[in-house]
C-alpha cells in the first residue's frame, strides 16, 4: 500500500536521533517512497557513535527548536504530511503550534517523548500522536491523555518500547513496525488523518 498525502500535500519524514539512514528509506518506501526526509543532522546518519552520543550532542547543540525551525522552513506555509519519530516527532509537535503550521497540515507523531515537556501547546492541525506503552522516564498514558482534543487523537501502543519503528533501535519490534505501517496506509486511504 502507499500512503497519499491528500490534496497535493507533500509528504516529509521527519528523522529520529539517528537520522537519515537505510531503515527510514526502507519506511518510507513502505510508505510509498514518496518522501521529503527532515533529520536533526547534515547529510546522512548521525555524526555520533552510539545513541546515548547523539542524543546529547542534539540536547546540546542544535536541539529540538533548531529541528522544528528546519520543519517550518522545509513546508514553506504549505499544507504538508509529515511522519514523524521521537526528537522528529517532538520537532513537529512544535512545528503544528507555530504560527507558520499550515492549518490543512496532517502529521502523526510516533514516540515523541519530550512532547510531555510541550503539554501546553495545540496543534494548528490535526496530529495523530502514537505513544509506546514502555517509556523509562514517563507515564505515556499521562501524557495522551493531556493532548488529547479534538484535533489530537492520541494512542498507546500495548507492548511496545521507544524506538520501536526503528530497525537500528533497541526498542525495534518488526510485527509491531509493520502493524503501524499497516495503520497509517489505511488511516490515509480512509481519509482520517493524512
């Protein structure tokens, strides 16, 4: 199946904090392969060796600011469609409370766990926003439940772990991956969210 992005939305991917790598092409293909990719770094991958290094090298350096600023830039005022995964789908969060949020913008936002530091914005369009059940530093379910409102559907994935999307995470479930997959190519075809 391939995800469309409805009424000539453009499709961007927005990376998590390994950035633009294999596995997220092989997404984004499952997705159709029509994707614009956002990653927190330059070029391909991350610069850094392990995630724990660039995890703090992006709380450090560029941050998520910096990373919802690129999303603003690279959408241009338009409608867009943008997935996004962890510090990409905490990035959007940001992004779909700016002013510069399209408000015919569509995202669904997989694992963004620093979205619990952001409870107080609202999205200027529809979010789909995909918790795991399993999450070392929160109550997932806490944080649903806060954004959640008519334009912020909120769901908890049971049995999963952060980074559970990623093949290179050690979160990575592949049934729980391609069930997700499954969901948005169908949420997209019936029109719910993208």
């Amino acid at each position: 199946m391939t995800v469309k992005s409805g009424r000539g939305r453009r499709l961007f991917i927005a990376a998590d904090i390994y950035g633009l790598t294999p596995a997220l092409r092989a997404l984004a293909a499952d997705l159709g392969g029509e994707a614009e990719f956002l990653s927190p770094w330059p070029g391909e991958g991350s610069p850094h060796a392990t995630e724990q290094a660039s995890h703090a090298a992006f709380v450090a350096g560029p941050g998520l600011e910096a990373y919802a600023e690129r999303i603003v830039l690279a959408a241009a005022g338009e409608p867009v469609t943008l997935v996004g995964f962890s510090v990409g789908a905490t990035a959007a969060w940001l992004f779909a409370a700016g002013q510069q949020c399209h408000p015919d913008s569509r995202l669904v936002l997989f694992y963004g766990s620093r979205i619990r530091h952001y409870l107080d914005l609202r999205p200027r369009c529809r979010v789909e926003a995909i918790f795991v059940e399993h999450e070392a530093a929160f109550d997932p379910r806490a944080v649903a439940a806060a954004i959640a409102s008519e334009t912020v559907r909120t769901v908890v994935v049971a049995g999963a772990a952060h980074g559970f999307m990623n093949a290179l995470s050690p979160g990575y479930d592949a049934a729980l991956a391609r069930r997700q997959i499954a969901a948005l190519c169908m949420t997209a075809i019936e029109g719910r969210t993208l």
